[in-house]
C-alpha cells in the first residue's frame, strides 16, 4: 500500500466520535434535557403567578391625617355635638377610603412609622377622597 491510501483516522477515534453522539442521543440523556427544561418552565410560571397576585405593600400617615382633621375641626369652633357628628363622619370617611383603596389595588395598607424602607406612600389620595366623603355626607 502507499501512503496516498493511508486513512487519516484509525478505528479508536472514529468510535470515539460514534460513542459521543451516541451519548447524547441516547433516551436518559433526552429525557434529562427534557424533565429541566419543564421544570425551568414551571419555575418560570410559578415566579410570574406569585409577582401578580402578591399584595402591594404602601404607607399611609395616619397620625398626620389625624393631627389635621383635629386642627382644622378646632378652627371650626363647633358645638360639642357638631364635634361629635363630624368625628364621627371622619372616622367612618377614613376607614371606608382606606377598605376601599386596600380592596381596588390588592395592597397592604401600613402606617409610616411601622415601615423602615422606602414604599409608595398614599396619604394624599386618602386625605382627598376622606375630605369628599365628609362633604358628600354634609
């Protein structure tokens, strides 16, 4: 034989090239590339779900709140049942804004002082819808 006929590959490398693509078309290996790609898919799921339906968490200054409806109820100089009614008006037009806000954004509602880390805080939005639910009650 001459040597323009040798084969460049001997038989050793060509099975190891025949035993690699083997190995990853064989069924175990298929069924472990399948089995991680459904479980990255429902961590991914799983992830997606919780990030919707978990609760948004916002302050609220409630000692504020307070502190400004008595300043500006003592302005009025009411009699002490005009006090009471408005009082009481007050307390029902806070906590009705305050369900009502908790229940149309899926949020948890905390006071300012409770919370060390920056949240949304809604104080305004609640003091203006209180201040028209005391004036729709007028």
């Amino acid at each position: 034989m001459s040597e323009n006929n040798e084969k460049p590959y001997d038989g050793d490398a060509v099975r190891d090239g025949v035993k690699l693509v083997s190995f990853i078309a064989s069924r175990w290996v298929k069924g472990a590339l399948l089995g991680l790609a459904g479980l990255l898919a429902m961590t991914g799921v799983a992830y997606v779900t919780a990030k919707a339906v978990a609760p948004e968490v916002v302050v609220f200054d409630m000692k504020g709140t307070v502190d400004l409806f008595i300043q500006q109820s003592a302005q009025l100089n009411l009699d002490e049942g005009k006090a009471k009614v408005l009082t009481t008006r007050f307390n029902a037009a806070l906590s009705e804004s305050l369900n009502a806000w908790q229940t149309t954004h899926n949020a948890i509602i905390l006071v300012k002082p409770a919370v060390m880390s920056p949240q949304p805080d809604i104080t305004a939005e609640i003091r203006s819808d209180i201040s028209r639910r005391i004036q729709e009650g007028q």
